[in-house]
C-alpha cells in the first residue's frame, strides 16, 4: 500500500462519514488500515516505505509522527501497480470501512502539506551492482527486466544476503510476465562492495565471492563426482581440459558452461579462482543442463559457489596466495624438467627360476648377512563365479595347529602372496597348510606351494566396481642424495598429476616419508594421507638432502614410521609405498627383527612395497629390497646410467630388463595396480609390463598359431618347431604357468579359472623366444 492510497482511502471516508467526527472515528479507520499492512506483512512481501503522515488529535492537541516500515528478513516479490493512485493493489482484499461523516479537518490539511511526489515507469528495471574493495575482483552488473507491464510505482529497499540471480540469459515465464535475465561485466574496481536496485529498490552490502589461485584445477580433480580434469602436463601454466562425464555423445572440442557465483565465466577463471574459497561444486549434465541454460549448456555446466568472507579474512588469503604464487615461481626455476631420469624394473615374480637358481647364489653372502630368504611361496588367484578377480581379500596362511604363518590381501588382479617362511633360520615342521579368510572361513585346506602351480580358489563373492588408493612415496633424504633429489623431486611430482589424470574414478589419497639418520635434523618426518595432491607437492617441495654420512641411514625407522604411523585405509583399497634409498639399514639383530615384523605387517595391511635404488646402492641394498618387494608382492626398480645424472648406478644382478623413463615407469607400476577391471566385460586398459609388452611387438617368423583369441578360457597353440618352455604371465609380468618341452604340435590349454583379462604367452626356443597377447573374456 502506497502512501497516496492511505491519503485516499481517509479523503472518501471523510466525505461519507455518518459518525461524527471525533478522534474515536479517527482510530476505527486507522485500525483498517493498520490490518491492512498485517496482511502485507504476513504474505511475505516487503514493502519498506517512508510514510510522511501527520495526526492532529483533539481540537488543542497537534503533532505529527513520521513512520518508517523497514523489513529486510523477506523476500521481494514484484507486484503490478496501477496508475490510478486511489486504488489498492489488490481492492478485493480490502473491505470497504463504515461510512463517516468527516475526518479532523486539521489531519487532512496536514497531508494535503505533504504531497508524494511519484515518478512514473513503464517498466520495473532492477539493477544489481556489486563492487569489490579487491583489485582482483570484477565489478558485475545484475539486470533484471519484467515485461508486459506498463508501470509500477513500487519503491522499495531491502537488505539481501541470498545469492545473485543465475548469470544466464534465459526467460522465465510468470503470472506477472516474462522475466529476462542478464550479466554485465565492467573494469575492476576498488573501493566499497554494495548492491543497489531500483524500481525493485534493493541495496545492501556484498561479501567477497571468489579469491585468486592458478591451482584450483586440483582442488576440482577427482574429488567431483561426473567430473573429468586433463591437466596439460607438457605446458605449466597452460588451461586444464575439464568434461563433463556421460555426455561424451556430444561436442568433445568445447568445455562445459563455467558459472561461478552466478556470473558466466571462460575456463581461465580457473587459474585465478582460490580452491579455499570454494564453498560447493555443482554438475549439471545433459537434458538438466540444456533445459536451464540452453544449447550453451550442450557439454554440462560447473557452478561454483564461493564462501563469503570478511574483509579481513580475504586480504590475509590473499597475501599468502602473492607468497605462495612467488614461492611456485621460485621452484620452477629450481626444480629440473621432468622425465631426464632413466629406470628399468626387476620383476622376481617374471623369473621366480632365476631368482631361485641364479640370483641368490649370487647374492648369498648378503642372505647370510640380512636373513631374509623368501623361498617356499604360496600363490593364490582368488576369483568369483562370474570370473571377476575378488580384491582386497584377507587372507591367512595357517599350519595344522592353526597357528598364522602369512597374512596377505588379494590385489586388483585377485592374486595374493603368501610365504611359508621368510627368514633361512625360520623352521617350519608342518606338512599340511591351509588358507583362510578373515572371518575364519576356510578356503583351501590343500595347500601347494608355488613350484607346483597356483591355487586357484572361487568364493561366492560380489564384484568390487569402485577402488580407493593409498599412494606413500618414504624418501631417503641425507647428503648422499644430493645428487638426483631435485631430478626426483621433479618425477615424483609429475607422477602425482598423471595420478590424477589416469585415475579419475578412484578416491587417492597420498602420503610421504622423509628420514634421514641418528643424529641430524630428524629422523623421520611424515605427511599423513591428504586427498589433495597439491598438499603432498608442497611437503615434498620443501625437503632437501642433508646430513647422514655413515652410509647406513634410518630405514628401519623410515618403515616404522610410514606403516605404523600413517593412518592408512582400513577398507578395500590398494596401497602402495614407494622406498626411494641408495643405502642399508643399519645392521643389527635387533633391527632385523624390527624388518622382519614390519615386512610381515605391511603384507598383512594389503601395503606393496616397491624400492626405487639410486645412485651409489649397493649390492646387499639391492638383496634386501628386492626381498622385500617380494615378500609384499611388489617389484624392484633402480635408475639407470642411460640419463647421465647423478653418481654411477649399479646394474641388477638380472638376465636382462627394459630401460625407460623413470616416471613413465612409476605411473605404469601405480595404474597397474590400481586400475579395476569391468564387472561385466573384464577388460580395462592393461598397463603391460614394459619387457613382456616389447617383446610382444617384435613379430617371429615362425608360423605359430594361438587360437581362439580372444578366449572363454581354453586355447591352442600350434607349434611349427619345438618348444623348450611355455610360460603365461599376467599383464604385470608374474608367471603364472610353466612347461617345459612342448614338442612340435598341437597343445591345449586352460585359463578358464582366471580372471577376465589381458595375459601373455612366452614361448622359447634355446636362445631365441616370441611372445603372443591373449584375451581372456
């Protein structure tokens, strides 16, 4: 209700009065009108107005009271006025009040003295304006236009807090017209962050909406659910692709619609946009998306919604953003470029024989030395009825007196590990094994060990469709390293990011290890699982290699500290730790011991360990680590002279391996190992090992037929010669069967008890060999 009608509304009851005029009569009308602003008030819609109003009362008593209506908690819903002032918005709602004969003469002139001047609009046009004290932030314009009305006369403000109106240009049809909306983008400002809005009469004081940081790619990367991050890897700095999952139908060229705090924006505002200000994410695909916001939304629409923050909150984001922008600058320049480092891979699992027969004899003094001898192995390959691999499995080695030997958990491949001993002074006198599940269930009570084949074993359990990694990288950070700590530095960043990118639907978290020796700065210093990988990157950005000196280092204390200490996933996952070192533990009873137990915890946790031996290890390093990576199903890697950096690296004690850039193998090894197969069609993208998977590109002429492939699961090979051995691995390298002298002929076999995936035959003839991809679906 305007003033004018007020002034109106008291005029013609004046005139028709048939009480007379006494204050009395004054009040019953003003209590009409004062039920009249209730109902307003209880529908919600704010009607804050100046009411200039002056009550004479009595003939000896004058005096005049000005109103102010002001109401900030309720919502604004436009409302259509008309330009004759002497009706009501909506008259149906007001009943007509008893007739009088006369209103105070003296309350009427006192009116008649305040006129309200209207300006007429044909239009109601609002306009949000929204400045930032920030230079970083853009001023943005809110326009919103109801057509189809001739005027309105409503004046009106209000204090908002609600988020601007969606920054589309859309129409909305409503029983008072068409809405349009509109964003306005102007030069950055300064000084004072306000909104105004006339005809609809808003104003109030905006909060900072967004804050600056070029990393904001990595606060979105896999933790946004229908979200696809592909950072440029080749170009710091340069615009991550980022899609939309499930529209792949549509145009691949163009990103999604980027809405941030309802303002249309380009893919750049994610290298300005601070991840910390981030208060939600929202995905809009396919039909949803288009049907708000149009063909513009054909590839999906991001909304990101940034917290509101004081004034003094967002200016100490931003001068540690400035520090932290400077400190990246520096590291760029210091660190290296990634993929100058060589490495090469060691699996004991591809050539258990040689293991056996050829490298420990030669490693044997350090056997003696450490005590660890893995030897009498138990392979298990755990499937379901529909030949899915069943992961993350505990299970138990036990004796006849059901006593623990080994404990281990199956990995994305349905394959465990365990060992009847692990030490050559650890006696066993059972004959009979059997292997267990965690809830005590037995599984195999006719246990063999591996010289024999596997144990293949199928359980009545579901399919896993979604996998977690826990990735821990434990450093060897003394002087010794000084040589290649940056170049690693370098590799082990540019491995998180390719993390990132290859597994998207994976939930990473990651942790890290630094330990140098007795007597330096620390011994061990940690950085517990994070999901985001940038706060890793940073931790290891600011260790360096100091101290040490003796040659042994802290290892013992290293594996202490990273498997007992971070809080690894208790629940189905896989994780890995890579143990970079170029020295031993220092040696004793006492801390073989120590190893001993650790090892045997970290098979128990489901923990592979894979050591990474720089420049200067030498050979009994090399003995321990590849025992452990055995003992916990893992492989051993080392850097190679083939770079030229750093000090002179020692070749494995190995027949033969594959050399290749260091972090393309770490990636292969971790997507090896973490990447689970379809439940229904079984085959992913195999991460080949590097050897098996050259070796399967070099094409023999020798007319050998492998047939069905793909398989079910039984196939035939046709040889044209004779064959000295036959061997199946697994996309990893591990041996899975062995032959020995297959004669010219045809020959059969059977891997329909493993699971649906990507395996390789290896045949040998003397000193000459080829080697066949084969599916099995």
């Amino acid at each position: 209700m305007e003033n004018q009608d007020i002034d109106k509304m008291f005029n013609d009851a004046g005139k028709s009065a048939e009480e007379n005029s006494t204050f009395p009569a004054f009040e019953k009308v003003w209590g009409k009108v004062e039920e009249k602003l209730d109902k307003k008030e209880q529908k919600k819609r704010i009607i804050p107005i100046w009411f200039p109003y002056g009550m004479v009362a009595g003939l000896a008593l004058t005096f005049g009271v000005l109103y102010f209506v002001k109401d900030d908690k309720v919502q604004i819903q436009p409302q259509v006025a008309s330009k004759d002032f002497g009706k009501p918005i909506n008259p149906n709602q007001i009943e007509t009040p008893k007739k009088v004969e006369e209103i105070n003469k003296t309350f009427k002139e006192n009116l008649s003295k305040n006129p309200i001047q209207l300006t007429e609009r044909k239009d109601i046009i609002a306009y949000q304006d929204v400045e930032y004290k920030n230079d970083e932030f853009d001023e943005i314009f809110y326009k919103t236009r109801v057509n189809n009305q001739s005027t309105n006369d409503n004046y009106i403000e209000k204090n908002i807090s609600e988020t601007p109106p969606p920054a589309i240009s859309k129409s909305l049809e409503t029983s008072t017209g068409i809405v349009e909306n509109y964003v306005y983008e102007t030069e950055k400002t300064k000084d004072l962050e306000s909104v105004t809005v006339t005809a609809m009469g808003i104003k109030r004081d905006a909060k900072s909406l967004g804050y600056a940081t070029p990393t904001v790619n990595s606060a979105l990367m896999g933790r946004v659910e229908g979200l696809k991050i592909s950072p440029n890897m080749g170009n710091p700095g340069s615009s991550s692709t980022i899609m939309i999952r499930g529209i792949a139908s549509y145009d691949k060229t163009k990103e999604p619609l980027y809405i941030v705090d309802g303002k249309v924006e380009s893919s750049s505002i994610l290298k300005t946009l601070n991840p910390h200000v981030i208060e939600s994410l929202e995905v809009l695909k396919k039909d949803k998306a288009i049907s708000l916001y149009g063909n513009q939304a054909i590839n999906g629409v991001l909304i990101i919604k940034t917290k509101k923050l004081s004034e003094k909150k967002k200016r100490k984001l931003n001068k540690e953003w400035e520090i932290r922008q400077k400190e990246l600058k520096e590291e760029k320049k210091s660190l290296p470029e990634a993929g100058k480092l060589t490495a090469g891979e060691v699996n004991d699992f591809s050539k258990w024989d040689y293991w056996q027969d050829f490298a420990v004899p030669i490693l044997d003094q350090y056997k003696k030395t450490w005590k660890f001898f893995p030897d009498k192995r138990v392979s298990v390959q755990l499937t379901n009825f529909h030949s899915n691999p069943v992961i993350g499995k505990k299970l138990k080695l036990i004796d006849y007196k059901k006593e623990i030997i080994w404990e281990s958990v199956t990995d994305n491949r349905g394959n465990a590990e365990l060992w009847i001993s692990s030490l050559i002074d650890q006696k066993t006198n059972s004959q009979q094994y059997s292997i267990i599940d965690d809830e005590g269930n037995v599984l195999s009570n006719n246990v063999k060990e591996f010289r024999k084949g596997q144990n293949l074993i199928k359980v009545n359990d579901d399919c896993i469709k979604k996998r977690a990694l826990d990735l821990v990288f434990v450093v060897d950070a003394t002087g010794s390293m000084g040589d290649e700590i940056n170049y690693l530095k370098s590799e082990l960043l540019d491995v998180l990011k390719k993390v990132e990118t290859n597994l998207t639907q994976t939930n990473i978290r990651y942790g890290s290890v630094f330990y140098r020796d007795n007597g330096d700065e620390y011994i061990t210093r940690k950085f517990d699982f994070s999901n985001d990988a940038e706060n890793l990157i940073s931790f290891i950005k600011k260790q360096n290699a100091r101290g040490g000196g003796d040659r042994p280092e802290a290892v013992v204390e290293a594996l202490e500290t990273s498997i007992d200490e971070l809080a690894w996933n208790k629940e189905n996952s896989t994780k890995i730790m890579f143990l970079l070192l170029d020295a031993p533990p220092h040696l004793s009873e006492g801390n073989i011991e120590i190893l001993n137990q650790k090892i045997k915890l970290a098979s128990k946790k489901g923990i592979t360990i894979i050591p990474i031996a720089a420049s200067d290890t030498d050979k009994q390093t090399e003995y321990l680590m590849r025992t452990f990576a055995l003992l916990t199903n893992g492989t051993y890697t080392f850097l190679t002279n083939d770079s030229g950096i750093g000090n002179d690296h020692i070749k494995p004690t190995a027949s033969e391996y594959e050399v290749e850039k260091l972090n393309d193998l770490l990636l292969r090894l971790i997507l090896q190992r973490s990447t689970v197969p379809d439940c229904k069609n079984g085959i992913t993208k195999e991460y080949i090992n590097k050897k098996l998977e050259v070796e399967s590109l070099d094409k023999k002429d020798f007319a050998t037929k492998v047939y069905p492939n793909p398989t079910k699961g039984i196939f035939k090979i046709d040889l044209k010669r004779d064959a000295e051995e036959f061997i199946l691995y697994d996309y990893t390298g591990k041996i899975l069967i062995q032959k020995n002298n297959l004669v010219k002929g045809l020959h059969n076999f059977d891997i329909t008890h493993y699971p649906q995936s990507v395996y390789l035959v290896k045949l040998k003839y003397g000193t000459e060999s080829e080697t066949f991809k084969i599916i099995k679906n």
